[in-house]
C-alpha cells in the first residue's frame, strides 16, 4: 500500500468528528480552470496573492504581540489569519490556549485549533518548514481525544487518538507520537494489547533521546525480558535527563526501584552500557 492509499485510509478512520464535510466542500467549490478566461486567472491571482500578504502580516503581528504586554491584540491577529486558513496561526493559538500562554487555559478552543490543522493535513504532506507544527498538533490532539477533557466537553476515542498517534509516529517519525504509541500498545488502549509492539514503538523514540520513551523501555525491559542490564541502561539515561522536575517523578521513583533489586553484576553492565551509549552519541 502506498503513502498516499495508507494516509487516505487513516483519514477514513479518523471519523467525520474532524474530517468530511470540509473535504467535500473542497471538491465541490474548486474552481473549473478551463472556463476561466486569462483575465478572470489574473485578477483572482492577483486578489490571492494580496490576500496572502495580508495573511501573512496577521500572523507576523500576532507572533510579534505574542511577546508583547499587548496578548489581546495579538490572539485577535492570530485568529483572524487562522480564520483566513493560515495553519502557522492556528498552531500557535491551539498552544496558548493549551499551555495558558498569557492567557487562561482554553482545553476546548486548543482542541478545535488543533482539529483545524490535522483536518488541513490529514490527506496533504505539508511543507519541511511545516511538518514540526503539524506533528505537533496531531499528537496534541491524540492525547486530548486518549484520555478526554470532561470540562471541554471532549469524550474519550481511544481508537481515534491510537490513529493520530500512528500516523504522527509513522508519517512525520514523531518520537513524542512513538513514545504514546507505544503506551497504548503495552496498556491495551485502543488497540489490543501487545508488548512486543509497543517495546517496537518505545525503542525507536528511546533511540532519539526521548526521556519518557527510554524510562517505560527501560522498565519493561529490566522487568519483563532477559535484558535486565539494558533495561537499567535505559532507565539510568531517563533518570539523568529526568533531573528534578516535578513532572518526571515517576521516572525518577521507577529508575530507584529497578536500581535496588538490581544486582551487582547488573549495575556494573549498565554503567559500561551507558558509557558506551554516550560515546557513540558524542
């Protein structure tokens, strides 16, 4: 199956809920270029492009006032070239509104912006000045739709969000979407259970650096397969990125566990491990 008939069959499961209507509406209302005459082009041409520059000053500015004391006028250029089709704009509204960024969090609009945008490129590859953004906001929306927002009125679809994760996973080799494929592979969450598959997925992100990728390979290694100094490898390179933030506890507490039913010979194994792991990196 080629890239083109695997993203068209993702899009078919992704479910009207973000998809369909719009994509018809594209077919339906696209121009018929052989009854245009070379004037009507030009002029349309014309008015596009002064629509761009327009677009693109919106997102400019509203960029611009993002750092500024002024967030109202900036979120208001935002939306107005997100509104206008500007995927940049839309992206980085999804994020404030997510992140309470100058503003208070808004689950529910982050999640219709972020819709916007898989929805924009759910059957189009994007640009290589694009693709960040655009993984970004499918893996964004996978984690809203895997766990729901019940004050957003945003309802569980694990198979859905399992969707977005592969396709961010496979499509854009998003380390966040491997790290989140992989956890639903090994919990049995929208799909069915299967550890061999979600160590698959978890080794690719763990590869790239991912902390929380290399702490649950690394658990389940050291716990579930033979590889028990390799497991202490990767939960002892998760617990160094780790540091003390609040948000990577779970790690920490996870790396001091496996470490004190470790035994002599594994620790030693692991920290030559290590040590080689960071030499090949350097």
């Amino acid at each position: 199956m080629s890239a083109g008939e695997r993203r068209g069959a993702l899009v078919a499961r992704l479910g009207a809920g973000v998809l369909g209507f719009a994509a018809l509406l594209a077919v339906f209302s696209a121009p018929a270029p052989a009854l245009d005459s070379a004037e009507h082009r030009a002029k349309a041409a014309a008015s596009t492009d002064a629509a761009k520059v327009q677009r693109d000053a919106q997102v400019a500015s509203g960029l611009d006032g993002d750092r500024s004391a002024d967030a109202n006028a900036s979120i208001e250029s935002l939306r107005s070239a997100a509104d206008a089709g500007e995927p940049l704009a839309a992206w980085r509204l999804a994020r404030i509104y997510a992140d309470g960024d100058g503003v208070p969090r808004d689950d529910r609009k982050a999640f219709d912006y972020f819709s916007k945008i898989v929805e924009r490129f759910a059957n189009d590859d994007p640009s290589p000045g694009e693709r960040f953004m655009v993984s970004n906001a499918f893996v964004a929306l996978g984690d809203y739709l895997k766990d729901g927002a019940p004050a957003a009125g945003i309802k569980p679809d694990s198979e859905r969000a399992f969707d977005l994760f592969r396709y961010a996973a496979t499509f854009f080799r998003s380390a966040d979407a491997q790290y989140s494929l992989g956890r639903m592979y090994l919990d049995g969450v929208g799909v069915k259970k299967d550890t061999r598959q979600g160590m698959s997925w978890l080794s690719l992100a763990a590869r790239k650096g991912h902390t929380g990728a290399q702490a649950l390979l690394g658990q389940v290694m050291f716990e579930v397969s033979a590889e028990r100094p390799r497991g202490l490898m990767y939960l002892s390179l998760a617990r160094a990125a780790a540091g003390d933030r609040p948000a990577d506890k779970w790690i920490v507490e996870m790396h001091q566990k496996a470490l004190a039913s470790a035994s002599e010979a594994d620790r030693k194994t692991a920290d030559v491990m290590v040590e080689s792991y960071l030499k090949r990196k350097d």
